[in-house]
C-alpha cells in the first residue's frame, strides 16, 4: 500500500498541482486583505470575523470545487498514453490502487486546508488584527471541512476514474456544487451533501455565527458518512470490474 | 468554413456537450423556480413593487457564473475531442486554412453559448408566468440578462479557446476558468476596466468594449494558433 502511496507521491512530484493547492488560499487572503472594516467582531474577536471573511468564499465554492479538479488531476496520467494499464499490470490490487488514490486527493485537501491557516495568519498579522487567535475554533473548523470534503472527493475520483475527459467529471462537480449558492440560505442545506464543508467550516449550533449558519451534528454524520460510504463504495466496485 | 463548422456539429452528436447547454439555462432556472417557490410570499413582498424585475435579476445573479463556468468546460470538451484522438494533425491537414478551422471554433463555441442563454430567456419568461407574475414581461430586461453577459463574456470565450487547444493538459484552461468564474460574483464593486465585471454590468459600456476586447483577443490567439506546431 505505501509502495502506491509514494508511486502516487512521485507523479505528483513535479506536476503544476503543486501550484493549485495555493488557488484558494491566495483568494481567501484577497478577500481578507481587501476586507476593511475591522471594526466587526464575531464572537468578541476580530480574528473570527477575518476567519468568516476568508473562509466563506472557500467552503462555499472553492474546496467542493477542488475536490474534483483534484481527483480529474490524479487521474490524468492514467488515462493518458495507457498508463492504467501498466499500473494496473504491477502486482498490486485494484482496491489498493483506488484507495491510495483517495489518500493522495485528501491529502492535497489538507494540504490546501493548511495553506488557508498560513494565509489567515498572515493577512492577520498584516492587518494588524488585535486579541489572541482563536487556535481551538479554527482548527477544529478546518478539520471539520476536510472531514466533510471527503463524500465529494469520493463521488469525484469515482467519475474521474470513468471518464477520461477533464472536463466531464468537472462539469459533474460543478452541477452540484452551483446550486450551493442557494441551498445554504435554506432549511435544505443540512441535507446537502455539498454544503457540509462550509457548514463545517463554520461551527456547529453551540458556536454558530449570528444563527446564520447552523448545522446539526447528527445530519452532519448521517449526510457526510452516508454520502461517502455510498459514493466510495459504489466507486471501488465500479473501477474493480472496469475493463482497462 | 461551412465544412469545418459542420464536422464540428457531426463531432459534438451524442456526447455531453449538448446535454450541458441545455442543462445549463435549466438549471439556473430550476434553483430559481425552487428558490420563489419555497420562498414565495417573502420574495413577491421584497420585489412587490416589480416582479418582474426581480425575477430577473435573482436569475442573472446565479446566471452569469453558471456561463463562465460553462464557457470554460464547454471549450475544453470541444478541444478534447481533438487532443484525445490526436486529432489535431489530421484537422490541420485537411485543405483548409487554420484561421478557417480557429474562427469555426470560436463562432461554433459561441452560437452553443447563444443558444443557451437564449434558452435562459425562454426558460425564465415561462417561471415568470408559472409565478403569476403576469403578462407584462420586460422584452429590454430580459435581452439585458441573457444576450448583453453573453456578448461581454466574448474575451473569456476566446481566452478559454486558446488555453484549451493550446495546451494539451486541460487542467490549465478549466482551473483558470473556474478559478475566473467564481471570483467574477465578487466583483460587483470592482473598477469598470476589469474585464470580470463586464458580464455582470449590462450596459452599453460592458457589451462594446466586450465584443471588441473579445474581437481583439481572438486576433491574437488566431495568429498564435497559425504560428503553432502541432504534434
């Protein structure tokens, strides 16, 4: 298995992905730089109204997003010239070859969830931002996101590794998540299963901003880990019996 | 330019692309229909004074991203089909010049564009009396959100174009586009020369400086693409 993980870690290696996982912590730092009201305080901190600001957009649109460009990415240098049929011809299993796939767009997830930390404590020692930072709330809220990524991730890599467009899986990807912009003003996005990441990323009922935002912890378990139970599973069945 | 145009109507039979322009105004639509129809009393208070025009503007807010986005698949679908079978070398063998086979794709890509927003028109005239909004629909407001985005978004479509067929790797040309398209909804306040803003603007200024920005890129790229070697 960690043959394939780092067989995975050397395609990777010198690709341009290493310059998508700055996309969307270099946006998350425009609006937080271009954010000038620095009066506003959630919560007593206007650290969490910078983390508000620069996470929005995010968990909103860009990390759904990225889960599919990150597993279109992962896919494409098996559908080019052949190669799965040269990985899938090495001694490993095919379930071995998906899940180490899996682990490789997580990984990049985190990576990027990383990346938005980095990017919020700089604009915020730039900007000057007084009081101490809320380490706990943030982490945590982080974590929560790519937690909740994970069933798009699993939906994502199951159509990437179907079709050998590009452009196909991301037009799947984009079709769900568009309709985010709508259905998290509504009483349905608990039960949308792309709008958990940013439902996560912004707390759960106890510490909600302005009850704005809720999310309930048990809709979050049964949506995020039902989501990607069925989606990983009906993925890894699918690419077990693909013929290559 | 008639042959070219054509073989790229026989190629784009039966695969996605269609599904996705028609897709496209439908679903905008559909999120709106969902969004009045849960909400209804609460937006006709809101927009009480005009119905109309606030359908239509709740209708362009999502429109116009769900455009970019699609300018940026649909070109790369389009250049796919070439890259995937190699195509490009046997496109360019033909006795056709590239400007003819560049210029089809451009005009191919954009009629597909039209034809969705004009689809978007239709689509949000019949929400509109299914709503109860009347019959006095407003034929200049809803040209503004369809036709006037669209003819603003032409540099996009020849930017898009170029980055697909140029580069094989089309995670360049869809990472871009979508990158663009999500941050043009946050542009409303940005200065006019931004190019991002122009869709989202709709008015004189946004559709002339478009189309000749986009007439301007086009030139551009379609000198690159003849410079090009292809492999």
């Amino acid at each position: 298995m960690l043959h394939v993980l780092s067989s995975e870690f050397y395609k990777l290696r010198k690709s341009k992905i290493s310059l998508l996982i700055f996309v969307s912590p270099i946006f998350a730092a425009l609006f937080g730089f271009f954010e000038t009201d620095s009066s506003k305080i959630v919560h007593g901190s206007q650290w969490m109204y910078k983390y508000m600001v620069m996470a929005a957009g995010h968990g909103l649109l860009f990390l759904p997003l990225l889960t599919g460009i990150f597993s279109a990415f992962i896919c494409r240098y098996e559908h080019a010239d052949g190669g799965w049929k040269q990985l899938l011809a090495l001694p490993v299993s095919r379930s071995q070859v998906y899940i180490a796939k899996l682990i490789s767009v997580m990984m990049l997830l985190a990576l990027t969830q990383v990346l938005v930390l980095v990017s919020l404590l700089v604009i915020g020692w730039i900007k000057g931002v007084p009081g101490d930072f809320p380490w706990a709330f943030v982490l945590r809220s982080l974590f929560n996101g790519w937690l909740a990524s994970a069933p798009l991730a699993a939906l994502q890599l199951a159509v990437s590794v179907s079709w050998a467009s590009f452009a196909a899986p991301l037009a799947v990807n984009v079709i769900f998540v568009i309709p985010n912009i709508l259905v998290i003003n509504s009483k349905y996005a608990p039960f949308y299963p792309w709008a958990q990441p940013v439902l996560s990323m912004f707390g759960n009922e106890k510490e909600a901003f302005g009850g704005a935002i809720n999310i309930s912890l048990f809709s979050l378990i049964v949506v995020v880990i039902g989501s990607f139970v069925a989606f990983f599973a009906a993925g890894l069945i699918y690419f077990q019996r693909k013929s290559m | 330019m008639w042959g070219v145009f054509s073989s790229d109507l026989l190629k784009i039979k039966r695969k996605l692309i269609l599904f996705l322009i028609v897709l496209g105004p439908l679903g905008v639509i559909g999120l709106e229909a969902v969004n009045f129809g849960l909400r209804y009393d609460y937006l006709t208070k809101i927009y009480a004074s005009d119905l109309w025009s606030g359908l239509l503007n709740n209708v362009q807010q999502l429109s116009v991203v769900v455009m970019l986005l699609g300018v940026a698949i649909i070109t790369s679908l389009m250049a796919t089909i070439e890259h995937q079978t190699n195509a490009w070398k046997q496109v360019l063998a033909l006795p056709i010049s590239r400007t003819e086979v560049y210029t089809a794709k451009f005009l191919f890509n954009g009629l597909l564009l039209f034809a969705s927003c004009i689809l978007l028109a239709f689509g949000s005239v019949i929400l509109g009396i299914v709503l109860g909004f009347g019959t006095d629909i407003p034929y200049t407001g809803l040209l503004k959100i369809t036709v006037f985005p669209f003819l603003a978004a032409l540099p996009f479509l020849a930017v898009q174009i170029w980055l697909a067929v140029t580069f094989k790797n089309q995670s360049i040309a869809l990472t871009f586009g979508i990158v663009y398209a999500l941050f043009s909804s946050y542009t409303r306040n940005a200065p006019d020369w931004l190019p991002l803003k122009w869709p989202l603007m709709m008015n004189s200024f946004s559709v002339i400086t478009g189309v000749v920005t986009g007439l301007i890129v086009l030139t551009i790229t379609l000198v690159d693409f003849a410079k090009r070697d292809v492999n």
